[in-house]
C-alpha cells in the first residue's frame, strides 16, 4: 500500500506545525519552501486539514496557520483515513473478476490494510517529534540549501 502524495504532505504539514512555538502562526510559503514542495499543492492540503480541523487557519494580517489540537491527539491513522480518498488495495469489480465468489485475496489484502491502520493509529505527532531540536535544525539547513 502507498499512500498518495496528497496524504505524505498532509503528514509533513503536520510534523511541521508541531515544530512550532504554540503560539506562532506559519504561512503557506514557509512551509512550500522548507519542503521544496509546490505552493498549490500545500494551499488544497492546508484547506482540507482545516476543513477536517486538524489546524486552524487565520486569513488576512496577522493570520496563518497552526495545529487546532495537542500533538498527542493526532493519531497518524486518523490523519490517514481522512486524507485518503480510497483505502481499497484491490476493485474486483472492475473489470469484473470472474473468480470473485471463492477469491479469498480481497480478504487478506483488506485485513493487511486494517493492521497497517491500526499500527498507525497507536502513533501519533509527539511520537515523530522525540527530537524537536533535531527536526527544526534538519528543515532549516534544508531551506538554507535551496537558497
């Protein structure tokens, strides 16, 4: 199973919020710029986590982002299943499978992904963030090289 990259960023968002300060708000183009990710595709992520009420996000001066919950409230596996449009590894409907009535894979494939979500749902933002210092000195090297 892979996860889309819509999900991965959402994730990285997230690792990143919760670098910050409580009180800071982070913008759009810092975090496009400190993943070397494109600007679009971090306005539609951020638009869903907020949505899904992940972070809370402020428009205009003096606005931003920022996470809308405790980091150890942030369950990876709730991240995923509402970032992922479609959890399903295998669609025996199309084509049509002819074996679909004795066929046992579907089964197994879906009881992989179960322990795969489950093995996420016991992680959540504080256990990525055991090295704070580490991660925030790591993503501003990383944005000092792409200047």
């Amino acid at each position: 199973m892979q996860l889309t990259q819509h999900t991965e960023y959402a994730l990285r968002i997230l690792i990143y919020l919760s670098l910050q300060e409580k009180q800071k708000r982070s913008n759009i183009t810092e975090i496009s710029e400190c993943f070397s990710l494109p600007r679009n595709h971090i306005v539609k992520i951020v638009h869903k986590l907020g949505k899904l009420n992940f972070i809370s996000t402020i428009r205009g001066k003096g606005g931003g982002i920022q996470l809308n919950r405790d980091i150890d409230t942030i369950f990876i596996g709730d991240v995923v299943r509402k970032m992922e449009a479609n959890l399903e590894i295998v669609n025996c409907e199309k084509p049509v499978c002819p074996i679909i009535p004795v066929c046992q894979l579907k089964g197994i494939l879906n009881q992989a992904r179960d322990a795969f979500l489950q093995t996420l749902d016991s992680y959540s933002l504080s256990d990525i963030n055991q090295q704070p210092q580490v991660l925030l000195k790591l993503l501003q090297n990383h944005t000092e090289q792409d200047k």
